[in-house]
C-alpha cells in the first residue's frame, strides 16, 4: 500500500499534479482508517494541495497527517512531513503558501519531545 503513496510523493516532488492526485486516490482506498499509514496519504494530499495553491486544504491535509503521526509517536513523520512540503513548494516556487505550512509545521514539529540516546 505504501508504493502508492511514495508514487504520489514522486510526482509532487515533480510537480505533476494529476499523477500526484491519482496515486493520492488509490493510497486512500486502503490506507483510510490505518492511523499508520494514512499519515502518509494525508501529508501527500497536503503536497496536493499546496502544488494547486488551495491552502486551506493544504493546512486542513497537513494537521490531519501531523496531529496523526503525533498521536502514534512517529515524529520522524512530522520531519518527513515538513521536509517534503519545503522541497516541493522550492521547487514549484510556492513560497506564499508554503510560509503559512512552514510555520504551522514548525510549531508543530518544536513541541514535540526531545528523545534522549542513551
């Protein structure tokens, strides 16, 4: 299930937004209801949103996803979440949406626990 959602990661990263979507719908199929996966489908529909310049839908995409990957303590999700969402606004040059993701991510990303290495 997770080749469709890196599939749609791809082709955001490219900027090819039907592509993107179409992986987006299939991922959503069978990752809806998998609090695990569904992180993945959701921060992708926030790379969607945010290729479309639709940022309320971009914001809405990336706290589901982020508020998910928080609640089952997978934090790596939340840097993934952030980094991608940097490299295709970057790339697709947009800053003006991306600015309101950023600081939504960070503050999100900055409260999280720190994790000691022992």
């Amino acid at each position: 299930m997770q080749i469709y959602n890196s599939l749609a990661t791809v082709f955001a990263y490219k900027g090819q937004t039907k592509q993107c979507l179409e992986y987006i719908n299939l991922a959503s199929e069978i990752t809806k209801g998998n609090e695990e996966y569904e992180i993945y489908t959701l921060a992708n529909e926030a790379l969607y949103y945010l290729l479309t310049n639709n940022k309320d839908k971009c914001l809405d995409s990336a706290s589901k996803a982020v508020n998910l990957a928080i609640k089952g303590q997978n934090y790596l999700a939340v840097q993934q979440i952030k980094d991608d969402a940097e490299y295709v606004a970057q790339i697709n040059n947009r800053a003006d949406i991306f600015s309101d993701l950023l600081e939504f991510l960070s503050s999100k990303y900055n409260s999280l626990p720190t994790i000691s290495h022992k």
